[in-house]
C-alpha cells in the first residue's frame, strides 16, 4: 500500500487516514482496488502488474477527461510499481441501482432513466472518443479484428462449449466462425470499441449521472459491439420491450454524432450480440466449470435466457447451422438448466443481536448456523458521538470501515459463509441462520449484517432475510 499511499501525498499534500479494499473476492479482475481518504479527500488506488493494461486506461483516461467525457481524473501514477490513484466515483454501479429499482421485470422509472442517460452518452465515447485516440496503446489488440474474434470464439468453444458437455461438429463449428467471422467484419469498423460497457462499470453519482470507468480493454471496432453488451448484460436481465427501447434511444442518440444509416447498422447488430453473449459464457466457463469459482456460473442460467429469446425472435442474414446447434443445445442442455434457481430457494436468515438479551432463537428446526461474537472489533458505541447512531448510519459505517481489524473479521465471516450456502444449496437444504451479536445489539452486529446480506443479496438460488432483533432498543432519533 506504501506506494498508494505516497500518491495520495503527492497529489492532495495531505496523509492518508484510512485504506479500504474494494474489490470483493467475487472479481473476475485481478486488480486490487483500494479506497484511500483522509481530511483532504478520498482517492481510489490501483494495483495490476499488467503494465500493458495500466498504460492503456491512463492514456485513455487522459484522452477522454480532456474532451469532457465522464470519467475518472487520473491523481497521480507509478508505473515502475504498477500504480496509479483516480478520482473516487462512488459506490453506486448502474447494477446496483438497477436492482434496487425493480420487482422482477417491473423496473422503476428512474432506473429506466438512468440507462437512458448511459445510452444517450456511448455514442460520444465511440465518435467523439475515437477521434484523436492513440491506438497504439491498445492492448491487446489494437482493433476488434480476426485475431480479436478468433479469441473470443475460441474461448467459447473450449472454456464453454467443451466443459459444458455440448456435442458439436469440429469441422462445422470451424466453418461457421469463419463465416460469422467474415460477417462481423464487414461492418463498418472505425469508432472505439469500450469492449466492456456493461452496468458494473458505469458509476451512478448522486444525481443520477453515470460515470464511466474499467475501458482498458478498448480498441477499434464497430458501434453494434458495445450496445449489444450494455443491453445483453446478463445478470441485469432486462426485459425485451426495454431493450428494444434502448436501442432506439441509442441509435437516435448516434444519429446526432455521424451519418447513421439505420438498416446497416441493424443488419449486423443481432450477430454482434450472439458474439459478446459467446465472450462472456467463454468467460463462465473459464472461472467456474475451470477455475471452479462456482459464482461465475449464476450468470449462465440468463445468458440461456438471452440466447433463447434470440433463437425465438432474431433470424441472422447468415447461415450458421452448426453454431446454431450448438446454442439449440446450450439452451436444451440438463446442466446448464440445473444451475438456474431451484424451485425453494436456500433461505437465509441474517441476524443481528445483543448477547445481553440471549442468543438468537431457531424456530426452523435446524439447529441453527453461525453465531458470530462481534466484540472482538472496535465498539462505536464508547465514542460519544456514535451513541444515538446504529451500524446502518454512515458515519458508524466509515467508523468501522476505517478499522483493519473489522476487514479481517468480515473476510473470515464471507469465507464460512460462502462454504455454507454453497454446500447447503447443492444438498438442498432450506434454511441457514447467520447470527451476529454485540454488547448492544446496535452498532457492530448490525454493521456486519448488513454488509453480509448485502454480500449475498444477488446470489442464484439464495433468498435473504435480514432482522436486528434489538430495533426496537434503539435510541429514537430527534429530527435535524
């Protein structure tokens, strides 16, 4: 962190108060991402030892503030010991914000909003953004080209294809990439490609104005690409009319940066969403049947949803029989429907306590789970100004946040935890209980379950519920 830390100096002339890892250990990234704050600001920090890629997104980066588009200022950089400090965007991902403003497909209208306003700026980052973009620093390919599909299909066809159990023609399978392969091409190539413009990397601030970030992986390439990868985002899961909405914004957003001639642009849109759906199984594959990071995999049950909502509606001006067989099994195959959520979800109950009023009861038949004793961290509740707050309020929270000692606690918790609800779910078990207790019931316990429920919020198959039991113990609080 040493180095991070001499960054934070340099630019703001102040300490660093505080450090905060970011990146969970759901990443697929093997960035480590580091909130650093003190009197004078908070920056994020990043440490990759891919020089490639950290040269990449500061020349971008650089690039794209100085002609006003949205993203992270660059503070401070040490290429020589694979750092570099950014400007803090929030906490708030278009995801998250987006899953907190639906009820299954019935999504709110100020998450619609906020894809409209996503979509609306894109098109500046492929015209406006190409223009003038030094190329060369692109890594690894400075152009979505043959080189750059014939990875993605590859990766597909042995990380996904080969270890899901799907049956296919080699020579046929060969054949048909090479001729998606030509059709892809033949779009018109000569805008920036972001290749990675899905909702966990753009930034909702307070206003509700996206910020971008995570475009290292850009090149040249074609205008579908991107959009086919926002809208297709697996997990996001929007429903089809939105979808379609959505391109419809973009497409007349586009029109206003270049000469737009909508049926060509369509002719090769739907071909350029079964590619980025193909990148991205290849990319499941490769962490969960391969890496056996099972969580990958949650993702897969939508990206069959996708590919059959495709077979149903969308007829490509190419033919691609194999190919096409093979998506007729993935959608088909007993495997990969075992991995969407089961019938009775895995059920569990978080819980925050006071040990002074006695341990949590089980009323499932269970026995229980965890009863986790959050006194081994720092109390808020000895600081005066804590007293009438509880783990949920902000300052608690940065409090803790602050504290090594409560990181190495909640790391250790989310490792048990995981364990568990994976080995619950895949023996079907029903209920699991994860219990934390403090002196109070207020401030640490209360902390720590929010933060796990909110860690397992999300997962395929798991349904938490979360409960302070000593709420009703609370000092009231006066209005301001």
């Amino acid at each position: 962190m040493e180095v991070l830390e001499e960054l934070y100096r340099q630019h703001f002339q102040a300490p660093v108060a505080a450090v905060r890892p970011l990146q969970g250990e759901l990443g697929g990234s093997g960035r480590r991402i580091i909130r650093l704050s003190g009197q004078a600001g908070t920056a994020i920090g990043i440490l990759y030892n891919v020089r490639e890629e950290n040269i990449a997104f500061l020349e971008f980066s650089r690039h794209f503030h100085a002609i006003g588009l949205p993203v992270p200022q660059i503070y401070g950089e040490a290429l020589d010991r694979d750092a570099y400090l950014e400007e803090d965007l929030g906490d708030t991902t278009l995801y998250e914000f987006l899953s907190k403003h639906r009820t299954g497909e019935d999504i709110a209208s100020a998450a619609i909003e906020g894809y409209r306003k996503v979509v609306a700026i894109l098109p500046r980052f492929q015209v406006e953004g190409g223009r003038g973009l030094n190329y060369r620093v692109c890594y690894p390919r400075g152009s979505f080209d043959r080189q750059s599909i014939n990875w993605d299909l590859n990766y597909f066809k042995y990380y996904f294809l080969r270890l899901a159990g799907i049956p296919f023609n080699e020579q046929g399978l060969e054949d048909d990439f090479v001729q998606l392969t030509d059709f892809l091409l033949s779009a018109d190539r000569d805008y920036f490609l972001y290749r990675d413009f899905q909702s966990r990397n753009i930034m909702l601030s307070k206003d509700g104005s996206p910020r971008f970030v995570d475009y290292q992986g850009g090149r040249r390439g074609a205008l579908q690409y991107d959009i086919a990868s926002l809208l297709y985002d697996a997990k996001a899961d929007l429903p089809p009319d939105l979808r379609l909405s959505l391109l419809d914004s973009y497409l007349e957003a586009l029109s206003t940066h270049t000469r737009l001639d909508r049926a060509a642009f369509l002719q090769h849109y739907y071909a350029y969403v079964y590619i980025r759906i193909f990148q991205a199984l290849g990319a499941y594959g490769f962490r969960g049947f391969y890496e056996r990071k099972t969580h990958f995999l949650q993702s897969v049950p939508y990206a069959l949803k996708n590919l059959s909502w495709l077979q149903r509606n969308v007829e490509l001006p190419i033919q691609l029989p194999t190919l096409m067989d093979a998506v007729r099994g993935i959608i088909a195959s007993p495997k990969l429907q075992a991995l969407a959520a089961p019938e009775h979800p895995l059920r569990v109950r978080i819980l925050s306590f006071s040990f002074h009023r006695g341990l949590p009861v089980d009323n499932t038949g269970n026995g229980g789970g965890f009863v986790f004793d959050a006194r081994a961290i720092p109390n808020p509740g000895r600081e005066e100004q804590f007293k009438s707050l509880t783990g949920k309020d902000d300052a608690v929270i940065a409090y803790l946040q602050q504290q090594a000692s409560v990181h190495q606690f909640l790391a250790s918790v989310k490792s048990l935890v995981d364990m568990s609800v994976e080995n619950y779910r895949g023996r079907g078990f029903g209920h699991l209980m994860v219990c934390f207790g403090c002196t109070g019931g207020q401030h640490r316990s209360v902390y720590l379950a929010e933060q796990v429920a909110k860690y397992l919020s999300g997962r395929l198959g798991v349904e938490v519920v979360l409960e302070h039991r000593e709420q009703s113990h609370w000092p009231v609080k006066t209005p301001a």
